[in-house]
C-alpha cells in the first residue's frame, strides 16, 4: 500500500518500506565438493513477513538454507508479497579453504607420473 502526502495541488506517492538484511551468517562445508554448507539471512523493516532467496528464483518463507557446496551466493529479501525485493552479495567468496603446505622433507620419495620412484 502507498502512503499518499498532498502538498497543495500536488499529490506524492511514496514506496512502501523496504525490508533490510541486517546480517548473513555463513557456514562453510565440512570438505571440498561435500554439499553440507549453510546460509541464514536476518532481515527487518519492510510490511509483513519476508521471502528468502539464494539464487533470485526459487523463495522460501525460512531464512535457513541448507545442503550448499562451495560458491559464492546472493542473499535476497522480500516483502511476502513479491514487493521490495533487496540484495546482498556475502564479503568473502563461500568455499572451503585448501590446506596450506609449510614443510616439505627432501627425504620423501619424489612422485613422477603418478608412480613413485626412489
């Protein structure tokens, strides 16, 4: 619903308030290419209750996602509606980090062609 301000003749017509994301909590998977990753969006402001998206298509009522691998995803509100719908791309790339190698002994058989060799 609009909210109508006359000014004189004039008539303005403003937007209904939009929802906000106030935070998006990230958890990374347990493993390179297992999908037990999550995401929860906390939202406020807007009319009524919100939708919760993560890929601009497919809405839900619960800020929980679930089941995700590795990637980056957008966080997306709503207004349940449809209206006002707004975006948040997450800070830092969603992914498992590699392991980092801090010591390699020259004592170890070296690999060649996927053999090992002496």
């Amino acid at each position: 619903m609009c909210v109508c301000v006359t000014n004189g003749d004039d008539v303005s017509l403003q937007d209904p308030p939009q929802p906000q994301i106030d935070q998006v909590m990230p958890s990374n998977p347990s493993d390179c290419a297992v999908k037990d990753g999550g995401i929860q969006i906390s939202a406020s402001g807007g009319s009524g209750s919100y939708h919760y998206s993560i890929n601009g298509i497919d809405w839900q009522s619960s800020p929980v996602f679930s089941g995700l691998g590795s990637g980056s995803y957008p966080a997306l509100v709503r207004n349940s509606d449809g209206t006002c719908r707004v975006q948040q791309r997450l800070d830092s790339s969603f992914r498992t980090e590699f392991p980092i190698i801090t010591f390699i002994n020259p004592k170890i058989q070296r690999i060649v062609e996927h053999k090992m060799v002496p």
